[in-house]
C-alpha cells in the first residue's frame, strides 16, 4: 500500500470513527442508552494507526473505551451501534453493550469493562498464538489508568520472560476517569515503567496519525518476526467528557481547547493535502461518504428489535445446563 | 455401591491415589489434545519435579516446557491467559497453589471466564479448567486452608467440580478439560493420598453417587465432609442402628439435585455435612431446596453440619475444634432423627 492510500483509508477510518462517537451523547439524551458509554473523539489516531498493521487472525483486546478499537479493526457501525442500543443484532445480541462488543470472527476479544483485565487477556491470546507457531499477533489498547492495575506488571513480565507476540497500547489522554495521570504516578514518562518490566517501549504524538503507524508498524514486525513484545505510549486527549454526565470539573476549558487545536483529523487532513497533493474535495466527499453510511447505521441501530427475554438465560455456559436449581 | 466403588470401564482396574489419577488424567489430556497446556506456579520443579502438591510430576518430561509451564507469581495473570488463550482456541489447564490465592485471581475468573460466552452473544466458549486445593486437616493455617467452592457456585456460568476418589477425579478432570465451560477443579489438600480403584473414563459433570447407600437418614457430603460422613454412618450404624445414606454430589455446578430427592423422598430425613463454614453455603442452599422439592416426604427439617464460622487457626489442637467432624456429624443425626414430627 502507498503512503497516499494508507492516509487516505485512515482518514476514511478515523472520520467514521469520529462521526460515530460524536453521535452517542446525542443517543444518550434521548434515552436510548443506558448505562455507561464512553466516546474516544479525539483519540482516533491510536485505534487507527495501530490497527492499520493487522490481519485477520490477529486479535485486539480492548476496554471500557472501545468502540474505535473495534471499528477500526472492521466492525460494522451497524452492529456496533445496534450492541450500543440494547439491539438484537448488535454483536452481542444487547447482551454486551458498549463494554462488550466482540467479534470472534474479526479477533476482536472485547471491549471490556474492567480496567487493565484486557492486558492479561491479551497475554493470553499472545501465549496461544506463539504456541500455535502462527504469526498473529495480539494487541490490547488500554488507557493511562490500567497501568495501575496490578495485571499490568503482572502481564508486560510475562510477555517479556516467554518472548510473546504481544503488542500492549497505552492510550494516555491524560486522565483515569477524573484522576489526573501526573497525581497517579511520579513518573508520567511510561516507557520506563514497561522498560523495567524487560518490554521495549516507545512513546508517540497521539495527535499524529503517522507517529502512531510507524511505532505499530515496528511493534507488530517485531512480534510477528517472534522478536518479543512491545509497549507504546500513545499520549492522547478526550475531548468529551469520560462518560455521558461528565461534569469534567477536573479540567479546565482552556485545557480541552488547547488540545482541540491539535485534533488528529486536522493533522492528517492538512499533511495529506500539503505534502500528498490530496485535494479537499476529495477528503469532503469522504466525509459524506462516512455521514452516509453512519446515518445508515443509525436507522439500522434505531430500527433493530429489542431482545426478546423468552430465551433470557440461554448461553449462560457453552454447553449443558443453565444453571441453577431452578434451571 | 460403596464409597470407592463406580460405574466400570472398559479400561485397565487398579488401586491408586487421587494424586496419581490426578497426574494420569493430565498426562492423558496432553496426549490426546495438543491445545491442552498447563500454567502454574512451580509445576515443574518443586519437591520431587511437579507441583505444590506434586500432581504434575513428570509431566513436562512427556509433554514439553512448552506445554507445561512454570510462571511467576501472579495469579491474576495467570488465570488471566487462561481466559485469553481459552477463548482463543486453547484448553489450559490452570494451577492455582492453594484456593486461597485464587481471591487474587477473581476478576478473571468472576468477571471474565464466567460472562464471557453469555455476554458477548454465545461467540466465544471459555474451555479453561483453574485447578486448585481447598480445605484444612493439614495445619496450614487460616490463609492455606479455606473451604471457598460456595464463593465459586455462586457465580452464574462457572462449574464447580469437587471429586472425592482416584476415578472421579480422573473422569471428573478428564470431564472438566473436555467441557466448553470455565471449570474450577477443586482438589483436597488432605486427600490426595486417599486409595482407590481407578478407573479410567471421561466422566459426566452433574451426576452425584451414592457413597453408601442407607434407609434412615440423607446425607449429603463431599471431600473431608464425605470422609467424616462414612465415619459417622459407620458410628450410627454400630452404635444406633441408624442406617444412613451418604450422597457425594461430586460437581456443585451442576448440581444433581435429582440424586438427593430420591433419596430424601425414601429416607424423609436429611442432613448436609461440609468443611465451608456454615452462613450462607451450599449446604444451606440444598436444605432449602430440598425443604421446596420434598417437603410432603420430609419428617424433620433439614440440617446443616459444617465447620465454625471463623478462620481456621493453625495450632493442631485448634484446627481441629474448627473443622466439621465425625462426631459433629453423629450428633446433628441423632437430634434429627429425635426430631422428627411423626
């Protein structure tokens, strides 16, 4: 592939993946979901720039902030978005939600609603491919907040002692929920804490969709060559808030605005006109493109049955009973 | 039937220890199926080469440091990959050191194996087994020694597996590898030397036995809690003429609750004896069940013997007055059986 037709499909990408997520607070007030759903505009460079050097068989754990991973892995916005509503044809039937979205198929292990349980997860599948002598690689996309989480050095060990193919995303936009990365640890510099653990870390703009590819495009050589695994640090930003609700007094406006003028859209559209003679005209029409067909997914989504509860407890296991005495 | 009689196989009959069926039953598991694996802590090395309890004794010999693996100290992880490598296409066979330390591994478990197939819309089964040891009787102290299998039959969407003879923890194993369901294969510290005819099959999770079979009184009892029961069914029956039949349910998930209402509905009396402390147990769970199943044949209500609700202390002489006992279990009959209303 071209470095043009690179930038223009993850253009494509990143601006249904910003076209989607920006629809959600919408969905939210109007009652449509429930719970928790957590957008990622502004943050649409790591999903898009990491998932650009997959494959099929290669798998992506993802957690609470996932759409994107999934999108850009190839989900369908329709069964997405279906999942987000509750719907029947989402992925997940509306079992799942918006923190569990899969597709076996496409290797997507989950968005997940346990922060950090996607990194050992994601060891998991790294331990399975390493042993079925393939070449996939596995990937896990996390956030600032889950290197924390005692799975995290638990899991970057143990990539590093057995060498596995696993490629483990730190998306620091700066903030856990509402807790700011710089009172969470002393060290807002991650690298060193995945390098201590004996995995090769770099650190990127989160911003520059290029910065992101070249870091994953090394990573994912490198495991699929059986070289090891790596950790990149993606420092990013939300612009929204963490959750629908969010009343985001832990940051200022100056703040968000400040990141805003370096919106990772804007940064790819102008690098791609500038330095790749892409004409605006093109990059405009995409954009209609990507309205049109997240518009289609929204009547998808809004027309798609509610779950019927006749079968409610069906699938608790895999196979055999239902559980329970009264089963 | 007696307690250490079953079901024949074709295969070959010979007397052994649940340690060693244990052993054969993984040994025959990475044989059979190539994406059996086996990740623990020290399976490799430790005592005589394999395992805290020497269950994987010579197993990475036959099968590979590849498939058998020794990881650092890190449970959540470990059963983490479990998970990971589950839904992925692999069997793992996971090894927890003691029941105790799986507390550090629940959100994999409780949060991960257990909702995974229901909550992503049936696409991925979690095929992992988490071995492990429960129970006292071994001066291990409070942080070695818990009975927890009721935490685990709490949680929709795991099974709970508790053999008490060399055949069912072969077939139970065999069973609990072959199955697409997250299994919690719990073994008794204090047993693995217990003796017994072997037989090798792959057996059916969910069907209890009847351990001795008895006219008077239901008693439904696993692992230390079924040892002490035969003890006790053999005081009552020298010293009482009190005939008591012993239920082993041998999976707690699923439960064979079948098994125990025909037997109540022939004895009308029942008593559940196990090492878990008492409050909010699976003993209490099948008093009730029973008490809505059987009433109309039941004499007296139903009883739970356990251990004392309090963490099991170390001294010798202590542990002992803390674990359920053949003497607790004696008595609770015989103030059943002079209870009854009719």
């Amino acid at each position: 592939m071209t470095e043009l037709d690179q930038g223009l499909s993850a253009y494509r990408q990143m601006a249904l993946i910003r076209d989607f997520e920006s629809r959600l607070p919408r969905f939210a007030e109007e009652g449509l979901i429930q719970g928790s759903t957590h957008p990622s505009v502004g943050m649409e460079a790591s999903a898009v720039g990491v998932s650009a050097h997959l494959r099929s068989g290669d798998t992506v754990a993802s957690n609470h902030r996932g759409h994107a991973h999934c999108l850009a892995k190839g989900a369908d916005p329709k069964r997405v978005l279906a999942e987000i509503l509750g719907r029947v044809d989402g992925y997940c039937q509306g079992r799942g939600g918006s923190m569990h979205i899969d597709d076996k198929q496409l290797g997507i292990l989950g968005t997940n609603g346990v922060v950090g349980a996607g990194i050992g997860l994601a060891t998991g599948a790294a331990l399975r491919h390493q042993y079925l002598g393939g070449h996939e690689v596995s990937v896990t996309f996390f956030g600032d907040g889950a290197i924390n989480q005692g799975i995290f050095s638990e899991s970057l060990n143990l990539a590093a002692i057995w060498s596995l193919p696993a490629i483990f995303i730190c998306e620091n936009n700066g903030y856990a929920q509402s807790s700011r990365l710089s009172d969470m640890v002393t060290d807002t510099n991650l690298t060193n804490r995945a390098r201590a653990l004996g995995v090769e870390a770099s650190r990127v703009d989160g911003m520059h969709y290029w910065s992101v590819s070249e870091a994953a495009r090394r990573a994912v050589e490198k495991a699929r060559k059986g070289d090891g695994p790596s950790f990149i640090q993606v420092d990013t930003y939300r612009f929204l808030g963490h959750m629908a609700g969010d009343t985001e007094i832990y940051r200022d406006r100056d703040e968000v605005e400040k990141w805003q003028e370096r919106d990772p859209l804007r940064i790819l559209e102008d690098d791609l006109i500038s330095r790749l003679g892409v004409k605006e005209e093109t990059l405009r029409s995409i954009d209609e493109e990507v309205m049109r067909q997240i518009d289609e997914a929204e009547v998808f989504a809004r027309e798609s049955e509610l779950p019927d509860a006749h079968d409610l407890r069906a699938q608790v296991f895999a196979i055999g009973q239902r559980g329970g005495a009264d089963a | 039937m007696t307690a250490l009689s079953e079901n024949s196989s074709t295969s070959t009959q010979r007397t052994t220890t649940i340690r060693r069926a244990l052993t054969e039953a993984l040994a025959d598991a990475l044989e059979e199926d190539s994406r059996v694996v086996l990740i623990g802590e020290d399976l490799t090395k430790w005592g005589t080469g394999g395992g805290i309890y020497g269950v994987t004794k010579g197993l990475v010999n036959k099968a590979g440091s590849h498939r058998v693996r020794d990881t650092p100290i890190s449970e959540e992880a470990i059963v983490s990959m479990g998970v990971g490598s589950a839904m992925t296409g692999l069997r793992p066979v996971v090894e927890i050191m003691y029941s105790d330390f799986l507390m550090l591994a629940m959100d994999p478990l409780v949060n991960q194996a257990a909702k995974a197939h229901y909550m992503f819309g049936n696409q991925f089964a979690v095929p992992m087994v988490v071995r492990t040891n429960g129970g006292g009787a071994s001066g291990k102290a409070a942080q070695h020694s818990q009975s927890l299998e009721t935490l685990f039959a709490h949680i929709p969407g795991l099974e709970v597996v508790v053999p008490s003879t060399p055949t069912d923890a072969y077939a139970l194993l065999r069973a609990a590898i072959a199955t697409d369901n997250p299994t919690v294969f719990l073994e008794h510290k204090a047993m693995y030397n217990v003796r017994g005819p072997l037989h090798k099959s792959i057996g059916e999770l969910g069907r209890g036995r009847i351990a001795r079979p008895g006219t008077d009184i239901t008693v439904v009892a696993s692992q230390l809690g079924l040892m002490k029961a035969l003890e006790a069914a053999q005081t009552l029956w020298e010293t009482d003429r009190v005939d008591v039949e012993i239920i082993d349910p041998r999976t707690l998930v699923p439960l064979d609750m079948g098994i125990v209402e025909e037997s109540v509905q022939r004895t009308g009396n029942i008593v559940i004896a196990h090492e878990a402390v008492r409050d909010f147990g699976w003993g209490g769970y099948i008093a009730s069940e029973v008490a809505l199943r059987c009433w109309s044949s039941l004499n007296s209500a139903p009883r739970v013997v356990a251990s004392k609700q309090m963490p099991i202390p170390y001294s010798p002489v202590l542990e002992e007055q803390v674990l359920i006992s053949a003497a607790s279990i004696v008595e609770t009959v015989r103030h059943v059986l002079r209870s009854t209303h009719d």
